[in-house]
C-alpha cells in the first residue's frame, strides 16, 4: 500500500505483515546506490527523516533499522533496484488495539531470526488493524 509517491521514491507499507510496528520499504528505481544523484539522497534523507517523526509520534518508536539489501535480486535472477527496508523497533511495549506489542529482539538485528518460526518477531495485528496503522500513518505524513 502506496504510503507516499515522490519523485524519485515511493514509500510502500508493508500491509501483508508488521512484525515491526510502522515498517515500510521505500523504493527506488536506480539499479545500484552509485547511480543515485545528490537530488535523490537528499529525497531519501527527507522521507527517512518524517518516517522516524510519524512513528515516534503514533508508537513512541525507540530507534531505526534502515537497511538496503539487494541479495535477493541476485539469488531470484531478477533485475535488482535500489530499496531500502524502513524497520522501527521498541525497547518498550507498546500498547495499540487491545494488543500487547513486544519487540521481541530488541537490540538485536531484526533478521536474524527471520527464517525461524519458533524465533521470529510475530504479527501479531489483523489484516484491518494493518489498515488502520496505515491510515494513520498516511494521516500524519507530511513531506516538505
């Protein structure tokens, strides 16, 4: 789901699973990091700048993993482009729905319990709830 449009990134949230509440990737269409320009890091500083404001203003978000990892591409044969994987993470609980949410590895790289399903961070938020996280980020992003 398409948080924001620019003009050079998208910001697309990750409706299918927030194991990481307010995650996103933010999407670019170079195909390496050296081919961006000094316009479009300053577009990517900007976007990853009112991410961190719009979570820590709706989640009382503790910090940010913002990491770009292309090794995919390679491995699935498809033309790789530049994104980078926006995870917010939490020392504290927080407390949205009627749900108790816990950042079960916090501190910790946020994947490196990703191929465990006893170890992994849950989702622990229905298909609507993702929804309705969305919409209040999309209510509280501002790009300027």
């Amino acid at each position: 789901m398409e948080l924001y449009k620019g003009k050079y990134f998208e910001v697309v949230f990750v409706d299918w699973c927030q194991e990481f509440i307010g995650q996103c990737i933010i999407s670019g269409n170079k195909e390496n990091l050296s081919d961006m320009t000094s316009e479009e890091w300053t577009e990517l500083g900007k976007i990853e700048k009112e991410l961190e404001r719009v979570c820590k203003k709706l989640f009382n978000t503790t910090m940010f993993n913002f990491a770009c990892l292309m090794n995919n591409a390679y491995r699935d044969n498809e033309k790789p482009h530049v994104h980078f994987h926006f995870v917010p993470r939490y020392k504290d609980k927080v407390y949205l729905f009627n749900k108790t949410y816990a950042d079960k590895h916090f501190g910790y790289n946020f994947w490196k319990w990703a191929n465990s399903k006893f170890k992994r961070q849950k989702d622990i938020f229905t298909k609507e709830e993702r929804l309705e996280i969305f919409n209040m980020m999309k209510d509280e992003f501002k790009y300027d």
